[in-house]
C-alpha cells in the first residue's frame, strides 16, 4: 500500500460524505484534491480508509502524495465547502502511521500501523526526545555521547530525525580520503583522495554498521579493501554493490541509512547519513571532499569531481 489517509466516524449516526473533499491544497486545486464520490457513506463508528492513486495500475484514489520528510496541511471540507478537520502532517513522523490516540480526538502522534482500526500508540516514539526501545538517541538526547566516543577528533555527533540512530555525518577525523558521492539505486559509493599524496587502503573497511564498539568480525557484509588498494592524490574510487572483489555486499537503503569508511586501525575516517529519497539521484559532497555539504538530488558524476543539481 502506498500513502493511505484514513477518516472514522465518531458520531452515532451515519455520515453521507457525498461531495465532501479531502486536499493537502488549502485552494483545493482540482489536480491535488480528491472528492469522495456520490452514495458514500461512514457508518458509525466506522473507519474509511482510501489510498493515493498509483498511474501505474490505475488504482487509488487521491491524487496527491504525502511527503514523508516534510511538513504538508491536510484538510477534510463537506459538500458546502465548510473545513471539517484539519492536520499538519510532519511527514518524518508519519513513515508508519502519525495518527490520534483516542480515534477522533486524541493527541497526534507516532502509532503502530492499525489502517481501519482503532489507533495504538507506537511502543517507542523517534521524535519526542526520550531515548526508548531500541533507540541509540532521540532529538538532543544522545545519550551522552559525543564524536569523539565513536573514534572521530571532533565535530558535531547528531541524531536522524526518523530512525532515532546516531548520525556522524559532521564529525571530523582529519582523513584526507573521504565519502564523496552515494546513490540507494544501484547502490554506488564513490571515495576522494583529497590529500596531495596517494593512500593506502589496504586494510581499510567500508561499512554500513558502525557504531559504538564497532567489531568488524560480528559485521558479515563490510568491505575490507585488499593489500595493495590505492588511491591516488586528487583521485577516485566508485564502489559497486556485490560479490567480487572490491565490491560491497550491503545495500543502501532508499528511505535512509548510513555508511562509514574506517581505517585499518578501526578508527573511522568518514561517515554520511542521508534520510528518506535523498540518495536516490545521487547524494554529493560540494565541494569535494572534506567539508563538503552533502546535497541531495546532484547530478550523478561517479569517478569525477561533484557536479551541483
């Protein structure tokens, strides 16, 4: 199922919901607004649940999406143009289920996915500032730790919105070789040599599951660079996902994730965060190199310096 919006009744009666529209367009634009079609009824106490409408098949029926990074208004108006309810999504939140708890009524927040049923609060909520469950951080709760807990000099240690999982994208090791490009479609990474001096990466590792106390023999799908791995200065490296040698096994995911390139000693050299849909053009470094801001949707340039969408 794709993007899914559902409306209960929490009246006693039944609700004729003929020409009543749903937008997430406060001008209810023809082209972003769904009108619910004659004879549809909410029994009471019922639930309604209607899906975004998908051109490939032809199913669904609302003809907008919900942005699952940022924030959109949703608004429910009856056949008279009357605002019946109204929500701001925060669309980070709503990746599983952002619901009320009570139906109708209640305080908006993270819940277990229950479309057509009564709504249940999610067991632990990323996004509300209490570490919980399997969480390694929550907002500005990180646990106590900071950059240089994870092996790095220094820098700015941050917790992903969405995951709750630390994200070390702005800690600083002083590495002169770096992530500099990524893309979650064919799962490509590409490394700099930024120094003026080639690099051996014999030994090195890339990984998307380092951590605190980060063990490369529990880790069955890093990549350890082979004795004799260069890079040359000014130089690129584009890693392949596979099973040869000098590929990488792991995936990178479309709705987030991270990867992290650790030296031969363990102590990381670099480590990118990216966040839902970021990386499925490419997810570049600009400039190239260290201290480069990582920008989404760059035109994909693997084996050649970064190129600005």
């Amino acid at each position: 199922m794709g993007d899914a919006i559902e409306i209960v009744n929490p009246g006693a009666e039944a609700v004729d919901l003929s020409g009543w529209k749903l937008s997430d367009d406060p001008g209810l634009a023809a082209d972003k607004t769904y009108e619910f079609p004659a004879g549809t009824t909410l029994a009471p106490g019922g639930y309604l649940v209607i899906v975004a409408f998908d051109e490939l098949t032809g199913a669904g029926d609302f003809p907008f999406g919900i942005s699952s990074t940022g924030a959109e208004t949703v608004s429910l108006v009856d056949a008279n143009q009357t605002l019946v309810d109204q929500v701001d999504v925060d669309g980070a939140r709503a990746l599983v289920s952002y619901c009320r708890v009570p139906d109708a009524d209640g305080e908006w927040g993270n819940c277990v996915q229950t479309l057509g049923a009564a709504n249940v609060v999610a067991p632990s909520t990323c996004g509300d500032g209490n570490i919980e469950g399997d969480e390694a951080c929550d907002g500005a709760d990180l646990d106590g730790l900071a950059c240089a807990d994870l092996g790095f000099a220094g820098g700015a240690l941050s917790c992903t919105a969405i995951s709750c999982r630390l994200d070390a994208t702005a800690c600083d090791s002083g590495a002169e070789v770096v992530i500099n490009e990524l893309e979650a479609v064919d799962d490509r990474i590409e490394l700099h040599n930024a120094g003026a001096e080639a690099a051996d990466l014999s030994g090195w590792i890339l990984t998307d599951r380092f951590a605190v106390g980060y063990d490369p023999t529990s880790d069955a799908e890093k990549l350890v660079f082979a004795p004799g791995t260069e890079l040359a200065p000014g130089g690129y490296l584009v890693v392949a996902k596979g099973d040869l040698a000098g590929q990488h096994p792991f995936g990178l995911a479309s709705d987030g994730d991270g990867v992290t390139l650790v030296r031969a000693d363990l102590a990381p050299a670099d480590h990118v965060t990216y966040g839902p849909e970021q990386a499925e053009i490419s997810y570049c470094a600009l400039p190239d190199g260290p201290g480069g801001a990582w920008t989404a949707d760059c035109i994909p340039t693997f084996g050649a310096a970064n190129s600005a969408p």
